[in-house]
C-alpha cells in the first residue's frame, strides 16, 4: 500500500516571545488539493510531518524527524516554498526555517535547481538557464513584489543587458519538483509552491485539475500565473478559475549529491 505523507511549514508567531502553535501550519488548503489528486491515483492518507522551528531566542538545534514508517513506495509532500535564503536576502515575509533533519533532505533538492530561493528574490541554477524558451530568458533571475501580491517586479537575464523592470501585467511564477527519490532508497518527493499564499492555492487546484500529469512526471517543472483579483468573499476555490496558467519548462530530474557532498549554502 502506498501512502502520501505532508510535511508542514509553520507561521511564525506576532509576538515572538510566545511558544509558536503546534496548530498555525501554513498552506494546508494547496495541501489538500494535490493530496486528492494523489488518492486518486492510489496513495492513502499516510502520516504528518512537522517542521517544527526552534524557539526565536534559542540557538538552532537539529531536530530528528523518524521516518522508519515511510516505505520507498510512498510520497513526501510539501506545499510551501521552502526558506533557502530569506535570511541571507533580508527578507520582511519569511518563512521559518524548521531545522529539521528532513528539512535538511528536502533543502538538498531544492538546491539542485536554485541558487537563491527567497519571497523577493529567485535565481535560478546556471545550468537550467538554456532550458527556458526563446523571450523568457529574463526568468533567469527574478524579483517579486512584497505587496498586495506576488508579481514580477524586476527581471534579469543575467546576460549583462542589466536588471529591467516587469511591464507584462499580473504575472508570477511557481514551480512544482518532482524527485524519484528523496534520499537513496527513499520515498518520491513532490514540492510545489507559488511565491504567495493565494498564488500557491490556485497552482495546487490546477495541478489537481488542469495538469495533474506533473505530479506523475519526474523532475523540475515551471509554470507562469497570469493572476486576477481574489474577491472579497470567497465560498470555494472557484475564484482560481480567472487565473491562467502557461507551462515554461519541465527538465528531469538532477541526480541528488553523493553522501557527504555540500549540495550548496546551508
């Protein structure tokens, strides 16, 4: 039997002196969605994993997060953009880090395909550069606007034409991994994320109904929305109908580093 396991990302707290609740894990409704989409193929409701951050004021510790009940045929599941380098870009909205010993695994994918991951700031590996189509090479290197959305602000193609300004309307990207194997003989791996929380909603309703092959399909892909105003009440997801998707790349999946090896910055 198969199972789909999540591990979830955390909220940090408004006040950072009280202990963080166990119960302000972020994104559970994109989650939801693909977790559908995997019980449609096969995989039963497995366990929930937390990445669980330390206490603002203590000195990091790991924490060892046991994953003996997770088989090789099953899937861990994350539907948040993962922290790479928030601290690093100085960034007001982040998302903490767990310090966790499967954050560590699932960090060690990421970093196959980006040399910076923040919510301002995405560049992508200098190896993934060639696979964007022809017009879309300022997506090497993007900037995201911190307010009211998440829309290109400032784009470079990292080609010495310079930084440029995003004069393309309400756009942003999102991208979907895909790793046969989280750790050698482990279990798949599936990341998704948008660069905010409405943007991840509405590319997890369309993985589930508009291009659900990618959680099939190994590797790294990239999509644009084309995003349209939440309103101000909204009864379900059908809001994420008004937003357009258009598949950038998919490329297969990059061979994780050898036992030891610096995958990149921690």
């Amino acid at each position: 039997m198969r199972h789909v396991h999540l591990f979830e990302s955390f909220y940090d707290p408004r006040d950072r002196s009280r202990k963080r609740s166990v119960t302000r894990t972020r994104d559970l409704s994109a989650a939801w969605e693909t977790a559908a989409a995997l019980q449609e193929r096969g995989y039963k409701p497995g366990l929930q994993f937390y990445n669980y951050p330390p206490p603002a004021k203590a000195k990091p510790k790991l924490l060892l997060i046991d994953v003996s009940r997770v088989s090789a045929a099953d899937v861990i599941k994350t539907s948040t953009r993962p922290p790479l380098h928030d601290v690093q870009q100085g960034d007001r909205r982040r998302v903490p880090k767990g310090f966790t010993s499967l954050e560590l695994d699932t960090d060690g994918v990421w970093r196959l395909y980006f040399e910076i991951l923040a919510r301002s700031h995405v560049m992508l590996q200098t190896w993934l550069h060639s696979h964007l189509p022809a017009g879309y090479e300022n997506r090497r290197d993007m900037f995201f606007l911190l307010t009211g959305n998440s829309n290109y602000k400032v784009l470079n193609a990292c080609d010495g034409t310079g930084r440029r300004d995003f004069r393309g309307g309400r756009r942003t990207a999102a991208f979907l991994v895909n790793q046969p194997e989280l750790w050698p003989g482990g279990p798949r791996f599936i990341g998704y994320f948008g660069m905010d929380g409405e943007s991840t909603i509405a590319f997890a309703h369309k993985l589930r109904h508009e291009c659900s092959e990618l959680l099939d399909r190994p590797g790294l892909h990239m999509v644009e929305l084309e995003s349209a105003p939440v309103p101000d009440r909204v009864p379900d997801l059908a809001w994420t109908l008004d937003w357009k998707l258009e598949r950038i790349f998919s490329v297969p999946p990059q061979p994780l580093p050898a036992e030891g090896a610096n995958p990149g910055p921690k």
